[in-house]
C-alpha cells in the first residue's frame, strides 16, 4: 500500500470515495478514455475491465453487491491514507490563508491557491496585472514575455507574517518604479510632440 495516494488512486478516489463501484459505474466514468485507447467493447465486458487492470491496483478489493454481483472498492487502508492526504491538504491550505491575513497590500493582490506540480500544497501567490503595457522585469529579476505580462512571486504556506510582508512591499517598490518610469517616458514623447507641432503651426 503507498505511504500516499499516486495518482490512480487520487482519481479513484475523488470518484468513488468509500463507496462500493459495479462495473456499470466503472463504464460510465472510464469508457471515454477506454475508447480513446482504442477500446471496443459497447458494454463493459471482458476487454474493458482487463483494460482496468483493477487486479494489478492493490488498493483495490472485491466488494459483491446485495445480491451477489460483481463490485469493488478502495480498501481501507488506502481510504485512510487519502483522508490524511486531504487532511493535510486542508493544513497547508488554512496555513496559508493564515499567512496572507493582516498582510497589507497596496497593489496587485495577495492569494492561495494548490501548487500545480504538487497540488498536496498551497502556496501563496501575489500578482498584479498592469492595466497597460509596462516594460520591465518581473518582482524576482525575471524576464517577463510579454510587457502586459502579469508581475507576481510565489512563496511556501509556511512563509512568517513578517517576511511575506516585507516581499509584498518590495513588490509593489518593483512596481511602482517601473510605472514612474512609463509616466516619465511618456511625458517626455508628450513634450516632444508638444515641441514639434510648435514648429508647424502657422
């Protein structure tokens, strides 16, 4: 049994959770990606539950029906160690929120959200979307692709008040700079099409 759920059985899981599944309920939710494989049974038969492999997922046992039929569920075990994998889910999610609250933020905004690569995790994300194109690099140095791309860092849940405060205001320092930079540029095209159309006027 794995120490954490892989993904197969995150995907069971969020599925059948505790309960028992029959075959008709393992057609309604894998046929898509059955068929896509090349699968070609029009009802779960043999070939689509030998797709499954549901005897190769050790996580998996046979749970029979009222009546005798065919079943399965997620062992207990597994089921265990999928409630303490949401449970620390819901850690570093409210370790997170925990963070970013009384944190003062002046521009852009502050959130959580699950890290992508390792959705266990939240993490906390600061970003501002300029409302017009500002050239420049990101808050950490970064090239940005595009001068309409948002500017944002990333930190842990586990992050202190004081330091996630402190990246916040040099962000916003980082930004700020960059729009007195913008607004002097253009004050000074502003003044030299000001100069030019003098030249022209009769």
């Amino acid at each position: 049994m794995p120490k954490k759920p892989n993904e197969d059985l995150r995907r069971y899981w969020g599925i059948f959770r505790d309960d028992r599944f029959a075959p008709a309920d393992l057609w309604h939710w894998f046929r898509g990606a059955y068929y896509h494989s090349g699968g070609q049974d029009s009802w779960p038969r043999d070939d689509f539950l030998q797709w499954l492999a549901l005897d190769t997922k050790s996580w998996i046992e046979p749970a029979l029906g009222p009546r005798g039929g065919q079943g399965w569920r997620i062992a207990a075990d597994a089921v265990e160690v999928c409630r303490a994998e949401e449970a620390f889910i819901e850690h570093t999610r409210e370790e997170a929120l925990a963070a970013i609250s009384g944190v003062s933020v002046r521009i852009g905004r502050l959130y959580v959200e699950q890290r992508l690569a390792h959705p266990r995790f939240w993490e906390i994300v600061w970003c501002f979307e300029p409302p017009v194109p500002i050239k420049g690099p990101n808050v950490d140095g970064a090239g940005r692709h595009h001068t309409d791309t948002p500017f944002s860092f990333r930190a842990l849940s586990t992050v202190g008040h004081s330091d996630l405060q402190e990246r916040v205001i040099c962000a916003e320092a980082h930004v700020s700079g960059l729009v007195a930079e913008a607004i002097g540029h253009h004050q000074n095209c502003i003044h030299q099409l000001n100069g030019l159309l003098n030249h022209v006027k009769p």
